[in-house]
C-alpha cells in the first residue's frame, strides 16, 4: 500500500498531536440530583507530560511522565497579574 504525502502527513499530525482532555468536577446538588462542571482543560504530550489550566485560566499544573526523575507530581503554578 503507499501512502500520498498528505496522507503520511495527515497520519504524522495525528501520531504526534497532544491529546486533548476535560478535568471533571462531579457533585450532588441539594435536590439530590447529580451535576458536573469542567473544572480544567488538559493536553497530554507524546512524551508523557500533561499541562493542565483550570477554566478560568488561573492555574496551571503540569506532570512528568511516570519511570522519570520527579516521578508523576506536578508543579502548579498561578497566572501572573
């Protein structure tokens, strides 16, 4: 089978694109009703490493990928200004 130039570079793009994902808060309300927020928005690198930034953009967090010095814990940061 071979691959066109947009097609290998279409599968490139997608190999190597950070993963976007949704950081969910879930709770009950008073009514007893369960509800959620998105709390962050998350982007996880092809290394491993994640950034994190919560939706009002007034935190951020990141992670290293686990087996490396540091180990998963994150170091948070707050947005200047």
């Amino acid at each position: 089978m071979s691959f066109s130039y947009d097609q290998e570079l279409h599968a490139m793009v997608n190999d190597f694109a950070p993963r976007l994902f949704a950081v969910v808060q879930e709770y009950d309300t008073e009514s007893g009703e369960r509800d959620g927020e998105i709390a962050a928005w998350g982007l996880t690198h092809p290394d491993g490493h994640t950034d994190v930034t919560s939706v009002e953009g007034t935190r951020r967090a990141s992670t290293r990928p686990s087996g490396r010095p540091g180990g998963s814990a994150g170091r948070r940061t707050s947005r200047p200004g």
